[in-house]
C-alpha cells in the first residue's frame, strides 16, 4: 500500500494499480478502499466495467448473488456503451459460472447462452463451458472444448489449464472421478498461476475440479489437500467464488475422514462467511442441512 500511495504521489497512476488496489482492499477486509476504486473508475470508459466486473465477484464469493447478477448486468451496460464485445461477454460468462457453482443450473444455462451469443474471447469460452460442464449440460460443453483445443493449440494457459479442468469436470458428470482425477494431473504444473489476464479472474479452477473429483473418489485426506491449497494462497484466488466454496470443500472432506471438530470448524468458516446470503441457494441449503447433522 506504501508503494502505491507513493506512485500516486508522483502521478504514476494506473487502471492497472487501481486494479491491484481494490484486490488488495479486498484481501485487507477494506470495504472503504475497494469502494474508492470502483468511484474512480465510474464513468471511465474500459476501467468502469472491470470495476463492475469485479464487484460482481466480491459478492459472489460472499453468496450475495443477486447483487452478484446485478453488478454483472452493471458491468454488460458499460461495455456494451464502450464497444468492450469481449468483456460483455466474459462478464455474462462468469456469471454463468457463479450461478452453476450454487446450484442454480437454470440460470446458469441462460447466462451461459448470452455469453455464446457474443464476443468471449478463450477466457470467457472457458467459463462458458466450465459452468455448462457443472450443470450437466455435457454437449454444448464438449463443442466449446473441441473449439479450444483447435483454436489455440500451442497455448500454454488453454492445453494445461483449461481444458483440463473442463474435460475434469465433465469426467464427474459421467461419475468417473478417476479419469477426472487423470485429466487434470496434466495442469498441475500451471495451476497456480494467473489463467487467463489480469482483468479476467479464474484462477485456481483446477484445484477446485481436483477436490471435488477426491471427494467424488471418497479420497478425503486428498480432497482437503487440495481444499486447503486454495485457502492458502489467497493471493491467486482472490474474490472468486471457490474461495469461499473451498471451506465447505474442507468441511465435507473432514466429515468423511470422520473428524466432527473440524468439519464443524469449516462449515462455521464457510457459514460466517456466507452470513448474509441469499438464503434461496441450493449449495447454501444444502451446507445448512449438512451443518445441522453436526450439531
């Protein structure tokens, strides 16, 4: 933070920096510096619907997803107004992805279906097909994958972190955890990088479709690793929504493993968290119920 009051001081400023420092805000717990950020893009043509964009992530991970959709559709406005095709479309795309994640699989297919019908770019493909993938919606998913593959054959990000977490998930649709477990061996090398650019998070999806797949597998003591790799490197993850889905991860891999004190503890992490959400959530629900059993 010395650093960038410093640079501003000097007039070094920055969509870049003001960027960094509404991450920073948010892994501070700094609601005033994040809010600072997103007035000084308002109105700045391609800094106002990342801002946005951004935003609509925060309140995902804190399962606010109707203020989640709201920002999106803040963020679609914006750079609709700026000729910004790629980032309307990637915006629909994540959050398509945050509603598969919750369950609400509906919706997650509407969102996903607006994203196709515009501009996306491989990142915002990528989520598309991600959330397609968890909500069952196997087809449409592959033909995204085969587009990918085709299209960036020799990119490092799309071969080894894309597709595999994709072809991963669409592995434990067809309740094959093994093979999930397979395909995404090719990503661990790169997984813990930034995917995709600065300005379009998914970071850490290979992690999250691992853990699943151990959990899938009834491999807990693996699942809560990978789980936990999520938790400790907050830094790559951010405010994506599997952050906080990575405490309720946790919490069931402990449940399995038979250790009641610290699924309890992890289940409070993901529940405190998720304080005040929108209590409609099918993944929501489902930890409460899962919770209560505990108790």
């Amino acid at each position: 933070m010395a650093t960038a009051d410093e640079a501003q001081a000097k007039n070094f400023d920055s969509p870049d920096l003001r960027l960094y420092l509404y991450e920073l805000g948010f892994l501070q717990g700094d609601a005033a510096g994040m809010a600072q950020q997103v007035k000084w893009s308002m109105g700045k043509p391609g800094q106002e619907s990342l801002l946005h964009y951004f935003e609509a992530n925060t309140a995902a991970y804190y399962g606010q997803l109707n203020k989640s959709q709201e920002f999106s559709r803040q963020a679609v406005g914006s750079a609709v107004r700026a000729g910004e095709k790629d980032r309307a479309g990637g915006v629909e795309s994540t959050a398509a992805l945050s509603q598969a994640l919750f369950g609400n699989a509906a919706e997650a297919r509407q969102r996903a279906i607006a994203a196709r019908s515009q501009s996306t770019g491989k990142d915002g493909e990528y989520a598309t097909a991600l959330a397609l993938a968890l909500v069952g919606d196997s087809s449409r998913a592959l033909e995204i994958v085969e587009e990918l593959a085709k299209r960036f054959p020799e990119d490092t990000i799309v071969q080894f972190n894309y597709l595999p977490t994709i072809r991963g998930q669409l592995a434990l649709q067809r309740n094959d955890a093994a093979k999930a477990i397979e395909v995404l061996q090719a990503a661990s090398p790169y997984e813990l990088g930034i995917a995709g650019s600065t300005t379009f998070s998914t970071n850490l999806y290979p992690v999250y479709v691992r853990g699943e797949a151990y959990l899938a597998a009834k491999q807990a003591l693996q699942a809560s690793a990978e789980f936990q790799k999520i938790l400790d490197w907050p830094g790559v993850v951010t405010n994506e929504p599997i952050a906080a889905l990575a405490h309720l991860g946790l919490a069931r891999a402990n449940m399995m493993q038979g250790n009641s004190a610290r699924a309890r503890a992890a289940y409070q992490d993901f529940l405190t968290l998720w304080k005040d959400a929108d209590p409609d959530i099918p993944i929501l629900k489902q930890a409460k119920a899962e919770y209560a059993k505990l108790q």
